[in-house]
C-alpha cells in the first residue's frame, strides 16, 4: 500500500480514495461528476486511510481542495465537543467570560429547536421571557447522540431564577409564541467530582 501524500504528477488536484462514503465526501464530489463509487469513497483518505493509486479522483481545480478542507475542520470539531457555545452558536451567546464565569445569554425562537450540546459548569439561570419549552435528553452511542427521552416543561415564571446542576447533552425546543431567553452564570470554579 502506498502513502497518501504521494507526488502529483499534474496541476489537477488529488484525492486518494478509501473508505465509506461521508457527508463530506458527497458535498465535495456532487459538483464534479464523480461515480457514485467514488462520490462514496472519496475524502476520508485525509484522516490517514492509504489507498493504492488506481483508486486516485482528479478533482478540477486546488479549490475545491481548499473548500473541502475548510469545511472538514468545523465538521470534525464539532463531533466531538458539544459545548453550548460551539454546537449550539445560534442560541448560546457569551456576553462575558473569564477563569472564574462564564455568562451567556440563551435565546431560542419560537418554533425552533436547538442543536443537541451539554453546559460542564454548574450554573445560575434567569429566565428573562420563559416560554413552555419541550427537553430532549440525549446520550451518546457509538459516537453519536440519540433521543433517550423528552418530556413537556411549563413556561416558568418572569425573572424566575434557579440554580442548576452541569447537563449532559439535550437540546430545547421552543413551544410557545415568543423567543425564549434567559441568562446563563456559569460557575467553572466549583468542582463538580467526574467532571472537567
């Protein structure tokens, strides 16, 4: 088996074959009428899968390498770390941030229903517009998170405050008419036993 850093004997850009087909890889090869053989075997060979040559796609142009590379990174990031602020950008805001808390301000529109993330830190929650929400708890299985249960929350009360313990992943679900948003005082300092 050779390497996959093997010379490019052309000014065409190379992708060694290997492996299954990813999201990545069909989003990357749709536009360059690739089989569907190849559209199914093309770029995991960039996490270190070796691949014989006769297997090698000639993509058109270092661009599209460059956006699949680009599109590569946050995709594998955001595997594996589901804190708020980077799986859930959109409805997890920092408004500050230091060693000692973390303060965010939570926002999910009507209807809506955030990406499924976690919060490490104890916190303190305001609720500033409460609405009736639906919690969808998660865990992960072979990588991956799956639905282990949801259940129906009432709108709390206006400037309702409560302290909460670190969550695992979930995800919230807007039931009412208006943007649920609340404030978010993460404590890193306190020591919570088994967690980071």
């Amino acid at each position: 088996m050779r390497s996959i850093f093997q010379p490019v004997r052309s000014f065409r850009t190379m992708i060694w074959v290997a492996g299954s087909g990813s999201l990545l890889g069909k989003v990357f090869c749709a536009g360059h009428g690739l089989s569907i053989r190849h559209r199914r075997r093309a770029v995991n060979a960039w996490i270190g899968i070796a691949a014989p040559v006769r297997n090698t796609v000639h993509l058109k142009t270092p661009f599209c390498l460059a956006i699949a590379l680009a599109i590569a990174a946050p995709v594998a990031a955001q595997a594996t770390n589901y804190d708020a602020v980077v799986a859930a950008p959109d409805s997890h805001r920092i408004l500050m941030e230091d060693d000692h808390v973390r303060v965010l301000r939570v926002e999910v529109k009507p209807g809506a229903t955030e990406p499924v993330h976690d919060h490490r830190w104890p916190s303190i929650m305001y609720f500033e517009q409460p609405q009736p929400i639906t919690y969808i708890e998660y865990k992960l299985v072979d990588g991956r998170p799956v639905e282990t249960q949801r259940f129906d929350v009432p709108a709390f009360k206006q400037s309702q405050t409560m302290r909460g313990e670190p969550e695992g992943l979930h995800a919230v679900s807007n039931r009412g008419t208006a943007p649920f948003i609340a404030v978010r005082v993460e404590l890193k300092d306190t020591a919570v036993p088994g967690k980071p």
